[in-house]
C-alpha cells in the first residue's frame, strides 16, 4: 500500500469512526473535528511525511466539498416556510453575526501582529468549510489555513454555545439556531439539532445564508477596510 492510499484511507477511516463516537456519545473529544486532525498529524510527523504529499493523497475529498456547495439548496428549500416567518431575526442575526467575524478577526490580527496574508485567511472563519475556502481565496488568504480555523471554531462554538444558552437562559428556539448556525456552521447545526429540531431546521437556515451573503459582502469589506 501506497503512503498515499494510506493517507486517504486513514483520513476517511478516522472520521467515520470518530463521527459514530459523537453521535452515540456526544463528547467534544470524541468529536471526529477534534481527534481526526491530531491523529492525522502525528501520523504524518512520525512518518515523515510533508504536508503537500498528504494534501496531494487527498484532494479526492477536497474536490467533495465542491458539490456539497450546491446541497445548500436542498435544506433551503425545505425549510423555506422558516425562514419566511423568521426572516428579520434570521437577517439581522446573520448581519451581526458577521460583522462580529470580520471585527473579532481583525483584532485577534492586530493582537498578535499577524501578516494581511494571515488575517484575509481567517476573516471566514465562522462560515461552513467549502465556501470559506473559496471566499478566502478570493479575498487573498490561505485556503488550508482558513479551513483549520473554521475547524477550530466550529469545535469551540459547537461546544460553548450550550452553556451560553443555559447561562444567559435564552429559551427561544430561533434564537438557539441563529447562533449555533452563524458562529459554528455545520457542527454548531449538528448541535442544534440535539437542542430540537426546530433549532437545527433554524441553524441550517442561518448556515447556509450566511455563506451566500459573506460570498459577495466579505470582498467588498475587506477591499474596503484592510488595505
């Protein structure tokens, strides 16, 4: 076997098996987000093997998220008659949401005296991993690099935003799905989906949505406030 049919197999296999720990177990450090990159970059380390090689064994799942883009729809048309009762708090969340983003990156950026380089990788962090990585491209960033912090935040958001909820004692269910869909993309949806369906139906919605709106509003943005 190959070291790179070694690298997608260990890839695909990792995630597969941590995914059905989550589901039965639902423990963030069983989360296939968290344990999968690890074991992967261990492996890589201890086999000496250089990043390009592994992203070269691998663009077979790169190449999936393309076509998840346009599963978007599916979930949007489904749930259409949500947003049309919720569209204004859907809106409105969405829009802070991801001016938040844009101002939370920019000063972790300034705090840490990051490269404009840097800081156009992590813009997209809080939007789902296939069109941050195209937005990201677009704005000047490093696809790779933005992907790992849509991870990060997606494992982070997912795993707070219970306590949040619980803390600040918000009840309402749309509320729920707009903060898990548009700071923790789809493993914040996952989450939301165990709080009640409504919840997921909600945080789908606000995934999807802001995906689409930050394709077109972050570029514009950020031509406009980091030169």
């Amino acid at each position: 076997m190959t070291i790179k049919l070694l690298c997608l197999l260990l890839t695909i296999a990792s995630y597969y098996t941590f995914k059905k720990l989550y589901r039965k177990y639902k423990l963030v450090f069983v989360s296939p987000l968290v344990v999968t990159p690890i074991i992967l970059a261990v492996f890589l380390l201890l086999k000496d093997i250089p990043y390009k090689d592994y992203q070269s064994s691998t663009t077979l799942l790169s190449e999936l998220l393309q076509p998840a883009i346009a599963a978007f729809a599916i979930p949007l048309y489904k749930h259409f008659h949500v947003i049309k009762k919720n569209a204004l708090e859907i809106l409105i969340g969405i829009g802070i949401g991801l001016l938040m983003s844009i101002f939370v990156s920019s000063s972790i950026a300034t705090l840490f005296h990051f490269d404009k380089s840097l800081l156009r990788s992590i813009i997209p962090f809080t939007i789902t991993t296939p069109i941050a990585m195209g937005v990201s491209q677009q704005i000047g960033g490093v696809p790779t690099i933005t992907a790992v912090f849509v991870i990060i935040n997606a494992v982070i958001g997912s795993a707070l935003a219970p306590f949040i909820i619980k803390s600040l004692r918000i009840k309402n269910e749309v509320a729920h799905g707009i903060l898990l869909g548009t700071s923790a993309n789809g493993d914040g949806t996952s989450k939301a989906f165990e709080l009640s369906s409504k919840s997921g139906a909600i945080s789908s919605v606000s995934m999807i949505i802001i995906a689409i709106i930050s394709m077109f509003v972050t570029p514009w943005m950020v031509s406009h406030l980091i030169h």
